[in-house]
C-alpha cells in the first residue's frame, strides 16, 4: 500500500515544526544538510509526496484515531544531497484521509 501524492501535509508541520531550529530533537538541522529551510519549504513539501506514493507503507500502529504507517526512504535535497528518513502518516479513521505526522533520520546503518 502506498500513501496518496494527495494526502495532507500542513504547511505548518513544515515551516513551524520541521525546519525550525530547536535545541532538542533538531530536526531542521537535520534537513539543513540537504538544503532544506523555511524559505523554501515547497521542495521539501514536494519530495515528501514523491516518497509517500512510490514507497511501500508499513504499520506501524493502529489507535483510536487510525492507522499509523511507515515509510522509509530518500529524499533530495535542493543542493543535491540525499537524506534517509523515516515519515510517520496517519489513515484518519473517522474519514480515512491520510495526514502527515513527522519526520526523523533513518538509523540504517550505510556501507
């Protein structure tokens, strides 16, 4: 199963949580290495579609309020630079919308 290109992202989750600088669990820093930034928050918006709809997604939990699944991969950046994550989406059970929760770097360990 794979997460549609058309599910929600909030614009804030991006520009008010992701890519601003935060002493603990930094993940703008993080997406920095890559190029990402609030001022151009789009191209990360875009590379987070292009994961979700051509990754499998995995279970990672159901609760009361969904489905939660995950999907691992890459995203590129605007210099170039590729960044492994891993991205949390939610199947809203109440109307079954997919809804972006986070982001964080993949452990896989490269060689």
């Amino acid at each position: 199963m794979k997460i549609p290109f058309e599910a929600e992202i909030p614009e804030r989750k991006l520009t008010a949580y992701l890519l601003v600088p935060r002493g603990i669990d930094d993940k703008a820093a993080f997406l920095a290495q890559a190029g990402f930034n609030e001022s151009n928050w789009r191209l990360l918006l875009i590379e987070l579609q292009k994961l979700a709809s051509t990754i499998e997604a995995i279970i990672d939990r159901a609760d009361e309020y969904g489905t939660f699944y995950r999907v691992e991969g890459a995203i590129t950046g605007p210099n170039g630079r590729k960044l492994e994550v891993v991205t949390i989406w939610l199947c809203v059970k109440l109307n079954g919308s997919y809804r972006f929760i986070t982001l964080k770097p993949s452990r896989k360990v490269r060689i």
